[in-house]
C-alpha cells in the first residue's frame, strides 16, 4: 500500500470522525445550562434567603421596579401562578431594582400583599450576578437542580411558564 493510498484512507476515517467529535461537543455544549448564582437575597424584612437553600424547587427571581408598567402589569399573574404552584415545590424571588427607592418597594410590596419573597438590590449585586439585568421585567426560571433553563425579558406569558412548571414538577394534566 502506497503512503498515497494510507493518507486517503485514513483521511476519508478521521474527517468523519473529527465532524461527529465537533457535532457531539456543541450539542452538549449547547444543551448544558448554566447554574444560577451563589448569591443571597436580602428580604424587606431582613431575612437572608441564599439561592442554594432553594435547591430542589422551581424558582423564578424576578426583577422589576415599581415604576415599572410591565412589572405592575404581570405583578396580579405572578401572584396568582405563585398561589397555584407554591406547595408543588415553586419559590418566587421578586427582586427590586437598585434605583427603585426602598420606600417604594415596600409600600407597594404591602399594598399589594405581595406573597413571595421581596429583596431590594440596593447596589445592585443581584442584577449584575444575573447575566448584568438593566431592564424590567427580566426573569429567570430555575430548575430544581440550580440550574437557568430560561431568561425572559418583558412581560411574563403565564400560559407558557404553567406549562414549564407543569413539565418540570411534574404537575401537568
């Protein structure tokens, strides 16, 4: 066999391989998602709520601002989901902007009898930790194993998050 012949054969081997290798890697890469920070939420009431005592529930952090129309305008949805899903292992994180006063938040947060979590990201940790969040509403669900399966930003579409709560806590119909 000629050094011609091998070289072909063994190109007409490893191109193929190479390929499949390229493919098999950017489908995991593509596939793997990220884990949500390590951080702590800071409650209006003091309370300290890290993201890893959330492990083994759904969660979606929420930011919004109370100046905010679409924050206001998914704020009733958010509730009620929250109501629908809190006891089939779904937390909800309703985290503040930095530039929404504290007085604000709180204000609206108990006018509104908000149920969930409320954090106030008063220098704007949570935000940057999160992908660097500068617009309202942007949301994160996160699966039970920590991990980002999605980013939403703008209104939430509560049809489509009830059925990823129902896939993932195995709730659906």
């Amino acid at each position: 066999m000629t050094t011609n012949t091998m070289s072909k054969k063994l190109r007409t081997i490893l191109i193929p391989l190479v390929i499949i290798g390229l493919l098999a890697f950017l489908g995991v890469s593509l596939t793997q998602k990220p884990q949500a920070p390590d951080i702590s939420f800071v409650t209006l009431e003091g309370k300290t709520l890290p993201m890893s005592s959330l492990q083994g529930k759904m969660v979606l952090v929420n930011f919004w601002a109370t100046d905010c129309p679409g924050c206001i305008a998914e704020m009733p949805g958010l509730i009620e989901t929250y109501q629908q899903y809190k006891d089939k292992g779904f937390e909800v994180i309703a985290v503040a902007m930095s530039y929404d006063g504290i007085q604000q938040v709180t204000n609206y947060s108990q006018n509104n009898a908000l149920p969930f979590p409320v954090a106030h990201d008063s220098q704007g940790e949570a935000a940057r930790s999160f992908d660097d969040v500068r617009v309202t509403p942007t949301s994160f669900i996160i699966d039970k194993q920590g991990r980002i399966i999605q980013k939403l930003i703008g209104e939430l579409e509560f049809t489509a998050l009830r059925k990823t709560l129902d896939q993932h806590l195995g709730t659906g119909a």
